[in-house]
C-alpha cells in the first residue's frame, strides 16, 4: 500500500473512532434502568403508548433512566409481574386492575358497574382527582408505588338470550371474573353469574353452559366471541383501568426531578392511549357487525342510568364487604366526587 493510501486509510480509521466516541459521549449510559413487564402483545395499544412514554422519559432525563419493555408476558403471568415490581426483581409493571385485588382489595371499587360516566373527560376528572389519587395512594402499604391509571377500555355485553332491556337479563347466566362484586352485578338484575377461566370462555358460550359474558369491544372481537353469540349491546358498564406500578425501592433512587419526569410522561400519553383503545374498540364493533353472526344495539345513556341504577348498590355493598373502612372512605370521596360532575 502506498504512503498515500495509508495516510488515506488512517484518517478514516481516526474519524470513525472520532464519530463513534462522540456518538458514545452523547448517548451515556443510562443510570436508573427500569424493567416494565405488561400481559399485551407489542402491536396494541399498551405496549405502544409505553414506548412513548419511554421515549420520553429518556430525554427529558439527559438518558439517564431507561425503560426496558417486556410485552406479551415475557416477565412472567400477571401474578409473577405484580410480585415481581413488589419484591424489586423487576422495576415496574402496567397492570389491568383485575388482577390487583388480591394484593390490594381497595382497587376492586373499580369493578363496581358504571364507576366512570360515559363522558371521557368527566371520567378523567375522577381519574386524576382527589378519588383516583386516593387509589393511587391505596398501594403504598402493600410495597409499590401507583403513579397513574390508564384507560384501556369499557366492558359490554353478549348472550345468546334477549339483551332488548333490563328485564331480559332475568335469569340468564353470565361468565365473569372471579369477583363477588361482579357477581353481585348481576344477581341486581335477577341474573346469576360464574367465574370461568377465559381461555374456557369460547367453549362454554358455544356448549351454553353461561348463555353470556362482559367485555371489551376488542376483545370480544379477537376471541372471536361474537362468532358464538347472538346478541351484543354495548353497554360500556364496566371500566378496564390499567395501573402503572413501580418499586418503591427503585423508585425512591430516582432524582425527584426524574420522578416528575416519569409521571409527566405517562400523563401526556394517556390521551393518546385512550383514543387508539376508544379506536379499536370502534373498529372491533365494526368487525362484528360486518360478521353477520350477532345482532348489535348500542345503548343511550337513558338505558346505561337505568342499568346503574339497578346494579350500583349491591355491587357496592360487595366492595365494601370486601375493602372495610379504608373501602369506605373511598367510596365516600368517589361518590362526593361523582356528584360534583352532576352525572
């Protein structure tokens, strides 16, 4: 090789290390690394407001704390992920309030039917105000830290038994979570209801033995439940709130400074969020009305009062059966809440 070409070739060698030190000098390594674990796969719309948010966080914090996002159980199922962020073997999880109260039986309030209002904004009044911090703060006894409630969807209803009014869901059998509270949800309206695992859920539709089920638009439409169910309503009674948890060790690391950062990032996501689940739940109702197989009606807000009405008290009674005094107090300050929005 010639005098020139060496020199050529030592420039470029010094340049590329050059590029790459200052590449290394602008992207440090992160300080404070997070392991955020979720049930969702990476396509929907979970897993994609968390990268948002981790974007975020990233930048607001000069690449200090660094979020790892481990969708569609990698980190375990959802009892493996809550004990996980509790114990400090991960850092944090998204976790759908259902499988919380085991470890915390106050967040069960948000399985009472009709919790929220309709209206978006108005339910994220209660969300971010005096009740839902209330919630928030619920989980500090039990080893995390709750930063915030996501919205991911509203519960409706299917059977393939009349759901034309109120006085039709009499008798009818309805699968649910294993919850008293939703149990008692339907006992209001002289239905019964039984626990079922869901990955049994299709089968028993299709073999009757529950003539129906609860829940999201898009769920239903993915499970292909429709496909087994004659009629569905949407309803919108029941609120599917995932709760963004860490570990209070690590979080209690964190520079003040970064911990606003981190709230503040999950709370400019969240609308984003809430309109691409609000979205697929619409594009789900369309998927099952294109199908042919299931008769669908929307219920107006008449028809979702007067359901409220007839399930609020015995559910309630449940929560409180369940949650005590501290139970109490927070039906207290979400009923004083709820009376301010006047709906």
């Amino acid at each position: 090789m010639s005098p020139y070409r060496r020199n050529l070739l030592a420039v470029a060698v010094a340049g590329t290390l050059s590029l790459a030190f200052g590449l290394a000098q602008a992207q440090p390594k992160a300080k404070y690394t997070a392991k955020i674990g979720h049930l969702e796969a990476a396509a929907q719309p979970r897993h994609q407001g968390l990268l948002k948010v981790a974007e975020l966080v990233k930048s607001r914090t000069g690449g200090e704390v660094e979020f790892q996002l481990f969708p569609s159980s990698q980190l375990g199922n959802a009892r493996q992920m809550i004990e996980g962020t509790q114990l400090g073997t991960s850092e944090g999880t998204v976790m759908p309030a259902a499988f919380l109260g085991g470890f915390n039986p106050a967040v069960s309030v948000l399985d009472i039917p009709y919790l929220f209002p309709s209206d978006r904004a108005a339910a994220q009044v209660l969300r971010a105000g005096p009740f839902g911090r209330a919630l928030l703060d619920s989980f500090s006894s039990r080893g995390f830290v709750a930063i915030t409630l996501w919205p991911n969807g509203r519960k409706s209803l299917t059977s393939n038994k009349s759901l034309e009014s109120l006085e039709a869901m009499k008798g009818q059998k309805f699968r649910v979570m294993d919850s008293k509270i939703l149990m008692e949800q339907f006992a209001a309206v002289n239905a019964s209801a039984v626990a079922i695992q869901f990955g049994e859920l299709y089968t028993a539709l299709q073999t009757g033995v529950v003539d129906g089920q609860e829940n999201p638009l898009d769920t239903i439409s993915t499970m292909k439940f429709h496909e087994v169910q004659k009629n569905l309503v949407v309803t919108e009674h029941g609120v599917m709130e995932d709760v963004v948890l860490f570990n209070p060790d690590w979080w209690q690391k964190l520079p003040v400074a970064h911990r606003d950062a981190i709230v503040k990032a999950f709370d400019e996501v969240r609308p984003e969020f809430e309109k691409n689940k609000d979205a697929a739940q619409n594009a789900a109702l369309e998927i099952i009305r294109a199908s042919g197989k299931t008769n669908v009606r929307v219920a107006d807000e008449k028809e979702r009062a007067r359901i409220r009405e007839a399930m609020y008290a015995r559910s309630r009674a449940a929560y409180l059966e369940r949650a005590g005094g501290e139970g109490q107090k927070l039906i207290a300050l979400y009923e004083q809440e709820r009376k301010k929005l006047g709906n």
